[in-house]
C-alpha cells in the first residue's frame, strides 16, 4: 500500500553554513526540500536532550562539540533523528538534518560529523523500552565507522555498509541482507555520495528507489517500522533527485 507523504523531520537552522565543509555548503538542503515539497511532510525538530546525547557520547565529547560552538546544529540533528525514529516505528518517517552522524564515535569524531545521529535515536527507541534490536543500513559512499564503534560494542544492532564499486553487486548485497534480517526497527544512514555523478561514481538514481523498495519489502514482512536519516551527498544538482527516488520507493509509490 503506497503511502500518500512522508513524514520528513527538519529545521531552518541547517539551512546556514554552520561550518566550510561541504555538508554545511550553502544550497544543499535547500535542493532536497524543493525535490521532495509534493511528497513530504515537514515537521519541525527539536534538540537532542542530554540524556539522549549522553547515552552515546563522553562528557568530553559533548563539551569538545560545546567548545566548537557547534552543540545546537549538532543537537537539533540528532533531535531530527529522534523524532524519526519514534515516528518510524508507525510508518517510514525521514530526518532531512545536517550535520551528518556517521563517522562520530563515543569519544570522537570526524568527516563532517558530530554526534551520531543515527545511535541517539535507536538508543532512544531501546531506552523507552520500543526496540530490542535493531538493524542499521548505511548506503553513504564511506563506512560508517561511528555507528559501528558505538553500535558494535552494544550488541543489539546489525550493520550493513555495502563496499563495492560494481552497481549490480552492490544492490544484489542489499538485498540479499535486508532478505535475512531479523530486527525491530530498520535505521538507513542515507548518504547520496555513491552516485554516479557524485563523489562515489557508483549508483544510478533508479538505484535509491530501488533500494527504498527493498527496505520497505523488509519491513512488511517483519512487520516492523523503519526510518531514515540524511549522511552525504555532495552534488546539489542530482542530491534532490536522489533522495527523492529513494522516499518514493520507501513509500511504495513509482519513480
């Protein structure tokens, strides 16, 4: 059954250039929200609380990121996450959020990252008692070393990070392993680099949807919910199109 919008959780603070990389360059968000206007539902988020935060992360950490000046874009990102992940467990729900999370480990961080946006919100979820386990997709052109070094030591979370520069070899991966899971929730780190026409040179467009498609097959068959959460994804001209084909297919609507 073809959802008629999705729930897409966001702020106008991550419209601004909060840093010189090139998550926060101008005009980035801005080409997905128009992309995606006819099909989203916007809501808007709020901060991570410190006990979220403090799940996942140091003290030191948290103070680093205070000192950096960079807490409240970086809270209310790991507060989108939040949002769609408690929405996710009724229906597929999408945080469009900046900075990006995945390469933010407990202690450290690196790549554009902060906190870890997608471990806040499934610990979140496991907290409040909704989850036991968990099942991670990151389909970002980079391993997700964060979510990994934090999810991994946990030992509720199973984590797929296709590595492959071969397009069919990468989607048979994706689908062989979301075909085996077993788990209470889905959470895709939806980073667009792996695109032809951006840093990775890999995937086609028809590719996300095609990937959002199988994400939902999963879903339904467990009878689970899932959510997704913005990671890379570089060139403006073809990001919102991106995202946009791989919503449609989460929601079981055509390209």
């Amino acid at each position: 059954m073809q959802d008629h919008r999705i729930p897409v959780f966001t702020h106008d603070e991550f419209l601004e250039s909060y840093t010189k990389d090139p998550a926060a360059a101008p005009g980035r968000l801005e080409a997905i929200r128009r992309a995606i206007a006819d099909i989203a539902e916007f809501h808007e988020v709020l901060p991570a609380s410190w006990e979220d935060l403090r799940r996942v992360h140091t003290e030191r950490h948290i103070q680093e990121v205070i000192r950096e000046g960079l807490d409240r874009v970086a809270s209310l990102a790991a507060g989108g996450a939040v949002m769609a992940a408690l929405e996710g467990l009724k229906r597929p729900a999408f945080a469009l959020i900046r900075p990006p999370g995945h390469h933010a480990s407990a202690d450290s961080a690196w790549g554009f990252c902060y906190y870890n946006n997608v471990a806040v919100a499934l610990e979140h979820l496991r907290h409040l008692g909704h989850i036991e386990t968990a099942y991670v997709l990151d389909f970002d052109l980079h391993y997700g070393d964060g979510t990994v070094n934090i999810l991994g030591e946990k030992g509720y979370a199973a984590i797929l990070n296709p590595q492959t520069e071969n397009r069919l070899e990468y989607l048979r991966l994706v689908e062989h392993d979301l075909g085996a899971v077993r788990a209470d929730i889905i959470a895709v780190s939806a980073g667009f680099d792996a695109h032809q026409l951006d840093w990775g040179g890999v995937l086609l467009t028809e590719d996300y949807h095609t990937i959002g498609a199988l994400v939902r097959e999963a879903c339904t068959r467990l009878g689970i919910g899932c959510f997704a959460v913005l990671e890379g994804g570089y060139n403006h001209a073809v990001l919102g199109t991106n995202v946009r084909a791989f919503l449609l297919g989460l929601m079981g609507a055509p390209r």
